[in-house]
C-alpha cells in the first residue's frame, strides 16, 4: 500500500515496484489509508510522513494499534526530507523503519520485508 | 526685608548691648555673670528677630522677638542709670518682657493672635504685669538694696515698706504662673491642632514655652537656689527657643535645594506617591498632598486616592497649582503661607517631575512599540522561512525525487536494450540526486524541518550530531515552547556550534537548555582559544539582536585561553 498525496509520486512508485513484483494499492491521506488497510490486508505500507490531514507517524500509531487478524503490516516511513530532519521520532513512531523516497526501489522494500518476519 | 530695616535692626541690638554693658561698667565681680547672661539672651532675641524678619516677612513675629529681646534688656538699663526718673520708668518694667514672650507664643508663626479670647488673655497678661510692678515699687525703697546715698531716687515710693512689698510680690508671682499657665495651656492646643508644617514650625516654641513654665516655677517655688543659678544660668535656658529658630531658619533656607535634590534622587518612573513624599520631605510638610484632576469633571483626586477640593481647600490648608500639569494642584500646610518663595519652588519642582515623568512614559510607550514590531518582523521573518521550506518540500522536492525514481526506472528498461542511453540517463539520476541533496541542504538554512517536527529536543540533537567538534547534551528540556522561543534557541545553539567549529579550536562543547520560571535558558559552553566578543560586526551581534528580538539577552563569556560561554537568556510564558 503506497500512501501519499503527491500523484506524481504515487503513480511513479506503482510503476516501480509493480515492474518490481509487488502488488500495488494507493491511498491519498491518513484516513484513506487506514480504511484500505482494513479492506486491502497489505503486507506492507509505504506511509509518506507529510500528508495532509494526519502526519504518518499518527498513521503508523493508528495501525499499530488496530486490533489485526492475522500478520500486521510492516509499516515503511518515507519522506522527500532525510531521517535526521526528524531526530527521534522515527526511532519513537512503531514503525519498521525510514526510506528516503529517493532511495526508493523493490529490492529496498524487500530488505525490509526480509528483516520483519 | 529691606536693607535699611536690616541695618536698623542689627544697629539696634549693637546699641542696646552696648547701652547696656555702658551702664552697668565698671563690672561688679557679684554682678558681672548675671549682667552678662541678660546680655545674651537679649541678644538671642534681637537675632532671632532678625531671623524671623528675614524668614517670613509677611509675619509679625520678627517685631514681637525684636520686642522681647529690648524689653528684656532696656528696663535694666534704665536702673543701671542712677536716675530717680529712669530708675522709676525701669524698676516696674523689669518683669514686662515676660508679657511681651506669651504674646510671642501665642502669636507663633504668623505673629496675629487668633481670637478675640487670646487677645483679651495678652491684654490682661501685660496689664496685670504693669500693674503689679508699679504696686510693688509703691513700696520699695531703693535703700533696701544697701546702696544709701547712691541710690536713685523711688518717684513712685508711696511709703516704705518690706512687709507690703512681700505681699504684692507673693500675689503677682501666684497670677504669674496662672497666666504662664493660661498662655502654656493655649500653645499646647495650639500644637495640638497644628499639623505637618504649622506643627513642625512650633518647635522653637515649645522650647521658650518649656524654658518660661520652667523657670517661672524654679523662680516662684524653689527660691532658696543660690543667686547665681536663679539669677545668672535659669535664664541661660531662655536661649533655646531662639537658637533653635534660627537653626531652622538657616535650614530652612537650605530648604529650596532640598528641592532639587529631592526631584534628582528621585528615580526615573517613580510613582506620584513617591514624588509627593520626596516634595513633602523637602518642604517639611507632611501633610502635602498631591492631587490630579480626575476626567470628566470630577474634582481631584491626591495619591492616596482622597477626594480633594482644589477651589475651596478644607480650612488650615492652602492650594497651588502645578504648571503645565493639566490640572494639578499641590495641597499644603496653610503655615507655608509664610514661605511663598519655598510654595513656588515646590510647585515648580513638581511640575518638572511630571513633566519628565510624563516624557518617560511616552518614551516608554514608544521603545515598547519598537519592542513589539521588532518581535512582529522576526517572527514573520522565521513564519515567511518555515513556508519557503515547506514549498520547497511540497514543491520542487517532491518533483526532484519523482524526477530520479522515473530516472531510475527509465535506466532499468534501458539497461538491457542500449546500454549507452542507460549510462546516459544514469548519468542523469545522479544528477537530479546531486540537486536533490542541494535543495535540502538549501532548505534546512532557510529553516529546520526539524525543528517544526520534534521541537529543541530533536532540532538541537541533529545539530549536536552534525557538529564536528565533540558535543555532549547536558540537558533539553521536553516539550514544545512557542515558536519564536524555539527558533531563536535553536539559533543560538546553531550559531554558537558554528562558532566553535570555526573559531575556537576547542576539543569538547556543551550545550544546556534550562526551563526557569517564566524563560529558557540557553548555554553553549567549550573548552578552547576564547577571546570572543559580541561586537564589531560578528555573527554573535547578529545573534544578540536575535535573542533582543524576542525580549531576551546574550551574554557573552570568553576570556582568551579560557574558553568561551554563551548563555542567552529568553523569556518563555
């Protein structure tokens, strides 16, 4: 599930990763992206931390804390700013961890996939 | 008081004296101490005159002291003389004085009696005294003294008698100390009812008043002291009440630089209350009121917030108005009517008071508004760099990092086909990443995402990671503070880590933000070259106008070899 607001981006990394192996689902906003994660099951959410109702780190708390049935997604922060912008908040949010979205690619994805069972 | 009254009256006193030390030569060894005690205190009197005259020239009282101290010395004078007709004028004029001193009580300060009743008891007082001085001299042969053939003849003798003479001396000294009484009865009252300066004014009087009870019950009841203390030191007493006026007339001629004083010690925006304590103090009137016209017509107000009528002023006070004031009036000690130069002073002095208080005040008002506007324009300076950096992420950012993913993406399909366009665009992306990396480092100097993610706790911990020297974080307080408080904190740790990268050659830094009521202290500590100073043009000015900005301020400690300490203090609600 890729959540971001920007379609200029969303559209880009759909193409990327699709040509990567994934399956894609897009989501626009925080709460647009907690519905599809109820409806959808991803295994795993490529959540941009600037979005224009809720930031992603509130997103990443609100999904960490639905109660799941079965495996929980494995939450990816992203953002055009570089992890240091945010000092500890990354390290603090229930997040898997930060991929800056320049560095963006499948195998990057799936080294997080292979380290969160 | 004009010159020629002055010279009349210091010519006078000279004359009198001289008179009398003329008429009393040569000097009796019995007589001598006593002779020379009257002269003195006649003396005092003539000065205090004088004093008086000179003090408050609308009063009387410089004619009634005038008049004490000649009938003091004059009928001795006369007695001194050896002249049947001056010895008779002399003899029963040797007690008037005493007359003439209750007048002087009573009168005090202005010199006017105040009722008809206190002029009936000042008649009766000196007629009772003229008239028990004759009686007695009816009586007294001058031969009783033990001077025979020598004496001066007695024109009053109407027959020779110790027994009668006895008797009319043992009525008049009883009537004597019912009128002293009478007269000491009325001063108290007087004191009583008097208030600031009127009561200050009576303190010369108290002491003639105690001197005259005093020795009117010494002499009458306790006769059998030798004659040299009756006669020669009791009247050595009467030289308080003069001396004292004349001390305070000398510091009350002091009085109009007390003035002057009293406005320079006062301390800039002193309060109203405060002037009129300082004024108060200055003119010796404690009972000084300085009230303000209240808007809309609603009379005046004095600083303790008592209503106050400045037309018709409570009876006993007087009123002056102060200068360019808008309506404020002085309110004063109806006594002080005597002093009109020392009225005016003070009136001018408090006009300048409040003229300069007024001045303060609009200064005030205005370095507050260049306070205010100073704050506005930094604040919507950092308002005007969080949105730039905002734009720069939402906008030309957000591209960039599209631009190299579709780079990327565009170099995978090519890869296989062509491998030289793929080079070509890979090329490409590392360009567009290179801009990237530019961009944020251009962003983060227009202002610290950071900052506005986490606040100082992960703002200065990012500054503290990225600073080259090594730094250690005593203390952040958590939290978010407004953002002006945080923007200029974040500054000042900014600012001085640079600083010591740069300029100090130091092996450690420190940095210590600290909650305290009402601010946040900041502090940037380390351990190299020192020797820096926050003027002539460097970044530390620019960061003290920073921290001004927001009402705080930078210290700067930086002895050379020492090491360097920052410490901006920034108040933080």
């Amino acid at each position: 599930l890729i959540v971001d607001d920007h379609d200029g981006f969303r559209r880009f990394a759909r193409g990327m990763l699709e040509a990567a192996g994934f399956t894609v689902a897009e989501a626009a906003t925080g709460a647009e992206a907690t519905e599809a994660v109820l409806a959808v099951r991803p295994g795993l959410v490529l959540l941009d931390i600037a979005l224009p109702d809720f930031d992603g780190f509130e997103v990443a708390r609100r999904l960490a804390a639905v109660p799941a049935e079965g495996p929980a997604p494995v939450v990816v922060l992203t953002s055009t700013r570089e992890a240091r912008d945010y000092g500890g908040r990354i390290a603090a949010s229930p997040a898997a961890g930060f991929l800056p979205k320049d560095q963006l690619s499948g195998a990057a994805l799936r080294r997080f996939l292979a380290r969160d069972p | 008081m004009s010159r020629w009254l002055r010279a009349a009256l210091i010519g006078g006193a000279i004359a009198a004296v001289g008179c009398f030390v003329w008429s009393s030569w040569p000097p009796n060894s019995q007589y001598a101490p006593i002779e020379t005690s009257f002269a003195i205190v006649a003396l005092s009197f003539m000065v205090a005159g004088i004093a008086a005259w000179q003090r408050w020239p609308a009063s009387r009282l410089g004619l009634l002291f005038t008049i004490v101290g000649y009938l003091y010395l004059v009928p001795y004078i006369l007695v001194n003389l050896a002249n049947p007709v001056a010895w008779t004028i002399g003899n029963p004029a040797e007690g008037i004085y005493g007359a003439a001193l209750a007048h002087l009580g009573l009168a005090w300060p202005s010199g006017r009696l105040r009722s008809r009743f206190e002029c009936g008891v000042i008649v009766a007082d000196y007629v009772q005294n003229i008239a028990f001085n004759t009686a007695s001299t009816m009586f007294w042969n001058p031969a009783f003294s033990g001077c025979d053939a020598r004496c001066p003849a007695n024109l009053l003798l109407v027959r020779s008698s110790r027994p009668a003479w006895n008797a009319v001396n043992t009525v008049e000294g009883f009537v004597g100390l019912v009128m002293t009484g009478i007269v000491l009865t009325l001063i108290v009252r007087h004191w009583r009812s008097a208030r600031g300066w009127s009561r200050r004014a009576m303190i010369p009087l108290l002491w003639i008043g105690t001197a005259v009870g005093a020795e009117d019950i010494l002499t009458g009841s306790l006769f059998h002291f030798s004659g040299l203390v009756t006669y020669a030191l009791l009247p050595l007493v009467l030289l308080a009440g003069p001396a004292l006026f004349v001390i305070s007339t000398v510091r009350a001629r002091t009085a109009g630089g007390a003035l002057g004083t009293a406005i320079v010690d006062l301390e800039p925006g002193a309060s109203p209350g405060r002037l009129r304590d300082a004024l108060a103090r200055a003119l010796g009137d404690s009972t000084l009121q300085l009230a303000f016209r209240q808007p809309g017509g609603a009379g005046h107000l004095d600083t303790s917030g008592q209503a106050v009528d400045a037309d018709r002023p409570d009876s006993g006070r007087a009123v002056v108005a102060i200068a360019g004031s808008d309506g404020a009036v002085l309110v004063y000690d109806e006594g002080l009517e005597l002093e009109p130069q020392l009225v005016k002073l003070t009136a001018a002095a408090a006009s300048m008071a409040l003229e300069h208080a007024r001045l303060q005040a609009e200064v005030q008002a205005q370095l507050e508004q260049v306070r205010a506007s100073r704050a506005r324009i930094v604040e919507a300076g950092d308002a005007e760099r969080r949105r730039l950096e905002r734009d720069l992420h939402d906008g030309a950012q957000q591209r960039l990092v599209t631009l190299s993913l579709a780079l990327g993406m565009a170099r995978d399909r090519a890869a296989g086909a062509d491998p030289e366009l793929a080079a070509l665009i890979d090329s490409a992306g590392k360009e567009a990443r290179e801009a990237l990396t530019e961009l944020r480092e251009l962003a983060r100097g227009i202002h610290p995402a950071v900052l506005t993610e986490t606040g100082l706790t992960g703002a200065v911990q990012a500054l503290v990671e990225r600073s080259p020297v090594a730094t250690t974080i005593t203390a952040v307080p958590d939290g978010r503070f407004p953002a002006a408080v945080e923007a200029t904190a974040y500054f000042v740790v900014s600012e001085a880590l640079a600083n010591v990268a740069k300029h100090a050659m130091a092996d450690a830094a420190q940095v210590t933000i600290r909650r305290r009521p009402g601010r946040l202290v900041v502090e940037v500590s380390d351990d190299g070259a020192g020797g820096a100073r926050a003027e002539a043009g460097s970044g530390l000015r620019g960061l003290a106008d920073r921290v001004a900005s927001v009402g705080g301020v930078l210290r700067v400690d930086s002895p050379l070899g020492g090491g360097t300490r920052l410490e901006a203090d920034i108040p933080c609600p």
